[in-house]
C-alpha cells in the first residue's frame, strides 16, 4: 500500500514504483529501528527509515517514515502477505 492510498500488488507494479523513485534522482536510505516477532508459520517486522533522493539538478527531497512487512510460511519459503509503508516529507 503506497502513501496516496493506492495499492502496488504484483512484481511488475512493485518494480514500477521503484524504477520512478531510482528516475527522480540518487537514492540515499538509511534503516533504524527495526523490531522483529512472529513465530514458525508467520513474522511481523517494524522498522523506521530515512530517504534522500536527489536530483541532479535541484534540492534534495528528504523523507522519514515506517515500515510493517507480513511475512506466512508457505512450506519451506517465506512470502510476502503484505507491505505496508507511512512515509512524511522532511522540510
């Protein structure tokens, strides 16, 4: 679930998102934070983190924000059951 409400579901509009964050400039992330719980069938991991991107020509954009990624069992592999992120601008 993106910011604006939106959902990216699927690998295609999932690379999407990030091709358009690695377009508008240098990408700078730092990870702080994180908390992990969960047990054999599923986990829960929170983490807040940092992002600069800059354009290479103009002002950095800054952003803070949080993360929450869902992880299932299924068999032997983890998967993804959902990903979710608050993200504010810094000004």
């Amino acid at each position: 679930m993106l910011p604006n409400g939106d959902n990216a579901t699927g690998r295609d509009a999932i690379r999407a998102v990030y091709a358009a964050n690695q377009k508008r400039g240098t990408n700078a992330m730092t990870f702080d934070q994180a908390k992990v719980d969960g047990d054999f069938q599923n986990a829960a991991l929170i983490w807040t983190w940092s992002l600069t991107i800059s354009p290479q020509a103009g002002v950095p954009e800054r952003t803070r924000g949080r993360s929450l990624l869902y992880l299932k069992r299924t068999g032997t592999a983890w998967q993804i059951a959902a990903d979710m992120f608050q993200a504010v601008t810094v000004r």
